[in-house]
C-alpha cells in the first residue's frame, strides 16, 4: 500500500455516472397579450425611464387608474404585449394610433421597454419584431418611432427591425433640463 485510502466500490465506482441534483428549472419566455394584472409591474418598467431618463418624453407617472385607462384605449388593432418569464415581466410594447384623428387610424406609433436588468440580451428584438408581425396582420399601414434622438440603443434597435429615419424633430422635447432633438423613424408594412 501506498497510504492512499482506496475509495469506496473500487476502481470500477469511480466509472458509473454520478447522480446530479437536477438543475433548477428556468421559467420559459413567453410573449403574450397583457393583462389588467401586469399593470403594476408595467408601471414600474415605465417609471424608471419617466422619471430618470429621456428615453421618453412623458415626464408624469401615471397613477394605477391612469394605467387601467391606458390599457383600456389599447383595443384589439392596438395591441400591447408582454414578456414574461413565470411571474416576471421583462419587457413590454404596444402598437398606438399615431394621431387620434381617422385618417391616421392606420398609421401606428410603437413603444417598446425592457426591464433595466434585462437589456441587451434581445428582448427589445423579440418585442419589436413581434410588435411589427402584428401591426401587418393587423392592417396597418406603417409603423412610426419618435426616439430621442441620443437613444443609441432605441435607433438601432429600430434600424435592426428596417425602421428608416424620415424626419428631425430640432429641439422640440424639454426634459431634466435641457433640450432634445426627436428623430422620427418610419417602417412600412406593404411587404408583409
Ligand atoms: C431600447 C431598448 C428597448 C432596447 O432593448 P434591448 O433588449 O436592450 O435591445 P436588444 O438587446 O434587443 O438590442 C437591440 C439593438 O440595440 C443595440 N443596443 C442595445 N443596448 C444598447 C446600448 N446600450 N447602446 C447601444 N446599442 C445598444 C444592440 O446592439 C442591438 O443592435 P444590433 O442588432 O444592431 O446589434 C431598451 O434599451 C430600453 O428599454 N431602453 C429604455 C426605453 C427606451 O428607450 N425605449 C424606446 C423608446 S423610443
């Protein structure tokens, strides 16, 4: 002997595959429409960026009737789509009439936010691309984005999805104090 302590059931032990503890079971992404119930974890989501960044020019929280209200305005050619991993909203968007009058019915404005934790991963893709799926099933004719026109990540993230920039808004949004140009993207829907 050598001073080593042979292991228990020999050489021939050591070759039988190990029984792992089976691995925690990760919740699968799922997109889908949202609910009255996924308000509150919209809210916060939103109020992130309200409050704390010009990724939006909204400066006002909306309070949880003006959320119910907001959900509600979004009927069946407006959607709005979550994405959520079991009980975890991550990210959301919704398709809005550009301009309330009728003639603009068919032309939608898109927003899309991911959870600060989860950006850069490809939920704003899966967001959007579901979002412009959608607007051509729907009928619509095109899709418009106003992005601030810093909003790196928004513009490529709307490039990626063949938005086209058509228009400079020049320092038309006032927000934690100073100005912001608006860059107007645009992605026509004729070819789906
Ligand atoms: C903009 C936003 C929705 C993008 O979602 P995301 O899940 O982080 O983006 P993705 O991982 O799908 O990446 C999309 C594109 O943006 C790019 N991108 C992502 N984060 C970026 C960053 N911080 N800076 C520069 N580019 C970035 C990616 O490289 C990718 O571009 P590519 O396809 O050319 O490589 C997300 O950052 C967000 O919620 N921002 C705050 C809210 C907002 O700005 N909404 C849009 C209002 S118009």
């Amino acid at each position: 002997m050598h001073g080593r302590t042979p292991r228990a059931g020999g050489f021939f032990a050591a070759l039988r595959p190990r029984s792992h503890p089976p691995a925690p079971s990760v919740p699968a992404l799922e997109i889908r429409d949202a609910c009255e119930a996924d308000l509150a974890q919209i809210a916060a989501i939103w109020d992130h960026e309200v409050l704390g960044s010009d990724a939006t020019t909204d400066t006002e929280p909306r309070n949880p009737a003006a959320q119910r209200d907001w959900l509600a305005r979004h009927t069946e050619i407006y959607p709005v789509i979550v994405a959520v991993t079991g009980h975890d909203l991550v990210a959301y968007g919704s398709l809005s009439p550009y301009q309330p009058k009728p003639a603009f019915a068919r032309t939608v404005e898109d927003s899309v936010y991911v959870r600060r934790d989860r950006r850069g991963a490809g939920l704003g893709t899966m967001i959007l691309g579901e979002l412009v799926r959608r607007a051509g099933a729907l009928g619509h004719r095109s899709i418009l984005a106003r992005i601030t026109a810093k909003n790196t990540a928004s513009l490529r993230l709307h490039a990626r999805h063949g938005f086209r920039p058509i228009g400079l808004e020049r320092e038309s949004a006032f927000k934690l104090g100073r100005w912001h140009d608006v860059t107007i993207m645009q992605r026509h829907l004729d070819a789906i």
